[in-house]
C-alpha cells in the first residue's frame, strides 16, 4: 500500500479512536521508511497519546525540539549505547538525515557504541549488545535451557515407564 494511503488510513483510525491500530500503521511505515523523520515524529505523537514518554522520546531522539523529559526518559529505558542504537532503528549512513541536528544525534550515538564495543560500528550492522546488556538474557538462556532439560527428562521417564509395562 502506497506511503499516503497508509497515512490516510492512520489519520482515519485516529479520528476514530483506535489508536493502536494508528501504531501498528505508524511503526510498520518507520519499519520501512527508517530514515523519514516525519514518520517517527508522528509516532511519536501516538505513543504520547499513550503516555509512554521513553518511546515518543525514542521517536522524537532525531528531533531538535524534542521534549527533555521524553528524552531523559527514553536513555533511561535504554542505558547503554548499543540499546539505543539499536532502539532507534536507524539504516544507512547519517548522511541520509534530512537535518544537521538528527546527522550529529545519529553520529554520536554510533560514536559511542563504538567505544563501548571497542570497534568501529555502522547503522546496517547494529551490534548485538554489550556486556551489561547480555546478563538478563544469559540468565534467560539458562531458564530456557533447564526448562527444555526438565522437558527431555521427563519425556524420557514416561517413555521407560512405558516400556517397562509393555515387557512386564
């Protein structure tokens, strides 16, 4: 579906009512135009209606009149360069921001990323995370592990016990 008639859609939704249609629209459109600022800045105005202050401060992070408590809010959410790099979902060189502004937040945010990875990164190889951002999923992989164990043994026993009977 074309671009302007998503965006009608979206607008139509809005006026009645259903918001989180109007943000599925909006985040399905920023997915595939990740370099259109006016896009985020409109879904940024849904999650306002939302209340979720961290993400209209993740859509509005490329803006020069963003909102400092949005932004604050939205570092807070994601603490670490790699998060947010990751958060902001941004594809292709900085150059391809329409505003000196969103170029500089989009430098600085890769700069930093870099330093924390200790390598050079770029927007269409968005790094996995760092090491303080792998510790919840490490301990999240290891409850998946032992969960699928529990699985495995117990399959095993009802399959012996099975057995069992059948030659007894």
């Amino acid at each position: 579906m074309p671009l302007r008639d998503t965006l009608a859609r979206v607008d139509a939704d809005l006026a009645a009512g259903r918001v989180p249609v109007a943000r599925q629209r909006l985040r399905g459109l920023v997915s595939s135009f990740p370099n259109d600022l006016k896009l985020r800045r409109r879904l940024a105005e849904v999650y306002r209606l939302y209340g979720d202050p961290a993400e209209a401060g993740r859509w509005m992070y490329l803006e020069q009149d963003r909102d400092a408590a949005e932004t604050s809010a939205f570092e807070a959410r994601y603490r670490t360069p790699p998060q947010r790099m990751r958060a902001l979902a941004w594809h292709g060189p900085e150059s391809l921001a329409r505003s000196t502004f969103a170029r500089e937040q989009l430098a600085a945010v890769r700069a930093a990323c870099s330093d924390d990875m200790g390598r050079p990164v770029d927007w269409d190889t968005v790094p996995p995370g760092s090491k303080a951002d792998s510790g919840r999923n490490g301990f999240t992989g290891f409850l998946t592990g032992a969960g699928c164990l529990v699985a495995v043994l117990a399959f095993l026993a009802i399959w012996v016990n099975g057995l069992v009977a059948l030659f007894d």
